[in-house]
C-alpha cells in the first residue's frame, strides 16, 4: 500500500531531510538567472524547500500542498521568515489568483498525477507572462538505470520485478511530460540531469536499517514486512563491503516557460 501523507504519523517521513548541495548549486544558478520574486512551491509538503528557496533571496514563496496535516507540520517547522506562507491546494486547484505567480515548482510531485494535462492548466493561469514551470522528477529512465553503488535504487527492482510495473504506472517519461506542458501553453526551455545524494550511511548496516524504516522511500510501502525482509538480505549481498554508503538518486528537471497567449486567448 501506498504511503498516505494525510496520516498523522506520516507527517514527518519528508520534513527532517536535508536539502542536496547540488540541488542548491542548481537552484541558484536558475534563480541567478531568471530571479523570480513570488515562487510557488507545489507539493510543498513539510516545506522543506520553500524554506530554502527563501533563504536563497525570493521575497515571497508560497508553500501548497493537499493535505491539511502537512501545512501543519510545514507551519510547525516554519522560521521567523516572513517570506514564506503555506496554505491548502493542489496542483490543478491552487487557490491562488491568476497571473500571480514568477514560477511554479514542483519537486517530487507529478508522480502523484495519472493526467498532467489539468495541473499544468492551473499552472499556466497562476504564472505571469513569461512565468516558469520547474518540474523535479524521477522518469522510469531515472528510477530503472541498474543496481550499483551509485544508484542502490536500481536493486530493488532486481529483486522485486513487480515494482518495476508500480513504478511505471506512476511515473511519466519525458516525452509525455514535455507533451503536455506544451498542450498547455508553454514552451520547453531546458531538460537535464541531477544526482542528489539522498542520504549517507556509516556503514552498510545503518544503510539496512534505514531500508526497514521505509523513511521517505514511498515505494517500499508497497512490499509486506516479510517482503521488506528478503529485499533487505539481498541488499545486503548485493553491497560489497562495509564501507560508508552514500545513496543518490538520479533526477530529471524539466523547464518550461509560459508562452505569450494564455489558454483563455488561445
């Protein structure tokens, strides 16, 4: 069974992670270059981003998120910053006034969306003229490279083949992805590649342990405790050694800028 991020005692499995040095490297170069003033974080869920966006300089970010219980916890963990508010929303209702927005980003998000079509509607209503649409995502070409140290990820599809079909339904490919941004009135302005270290181990045996928790590994939550077991032994053959793991996962980020006519002009 899926994760449910609505359930009180999930409310936190996202908000205590640390946000990747790449990811900043990244991040400050796009906002170096198009310097947005209000940034939409969509699917903010504890806010761990819209905290850092607005450490990185943007005068307004405005944290959306569908459930309750994450607004609560992102209002919790929120700083004295004035720059960042939270509210309830989602990615094809973010109840926000049209034109409002310099940028939309949505980390971690489309996943959750079987049609992208209606999401990047709201998207190019929210957006000012020329506003920007980042998309943060893993593509079953991120999610299906092999196992290896660099992409430990890839071993749970060795070992569980059935996942490999949950991941598929769940994520979009690039194609489908550029597809409908442009259906909705924006135009691909760059597409890349981004390793983010998601976590670092002392040991091979903090990595295990870590596996047992599910912490912030939403797929795992599709395996049974004894499922979750055998993955766990065959991890542990599967990493050589017990040195200091550093797990990374591999990222696709799309940027899409809304075209001069808006979809009601069109």
């Amino acid at each position: 069974m899926a994760i449910d991020f609505h359930h009180e005692q999930n409310r936190f499995s996202y908000t205590n992670r640390e946000v990747d040095s790449s990811w900043l490297e990244e991040m400050n170069t796009i906002l170096e270059a198009y310097a947005p003033q209000h940034v939409v974080d969509l699917g903010c869920g504890g806010g761990i981003y819209s905290r850092v966006l607005a450490e990185r300089g943007v005068s307004n970010v405005t944290g959306v998120d569908s459930s309750k219980t994450m607004i609560q916890t992102a209002e919790e963990e929120a700083s004295s910053s004035k720059a960042v508010t939270y509210q309830v929303g989602s990615a094809t209702e973010m109840n926000l006034s049209s034109n409002a927005a310099d940028m939309v980003f949505a980390r971690a998000l489309i996943h959750h969306l079987k049609d992208l079509a209606p999401a990047f509607e709201e998207g190019n209503r929210v957006l000012k003229r020329d506003g920007l649409y980042l998309i943060q995502t893993r593509t079953p070409e991120d999610c299906f490279l092999p196992g290896s140290a660099e992409h430990l990820r890839g071993y749970f599809f060795h070992c569980y083949p059935h996942l490999k079909e949950i991941e598929t339904r769940r994520r979009h490919p690039v194609k489908g992805i550029h597809s409908a941004l442009q259906g909705a009135g924006f135009q691909i302005e760059k597409t890349w590649h981004l390793w983010e270290t998601r976590a670092e181990h002392e040991t091979k045996q903090q990595f295990l342990d870590d596996i047992r928790l599910r912490k912030g590994r939403s797929l795992l939550h599709e395996l049974s405790d004894q499922q979750l077991e055998i993955l766990v032994a065959y991890l542990d053959r599967s990493i050589q050694g017990e040195k200091r793991i550093v797990e990374k996962d591999r990222w696709t980020l799309i940027l899409a800028k809304k075209q001069y006519k808006s979809l009601t002009q069109r």
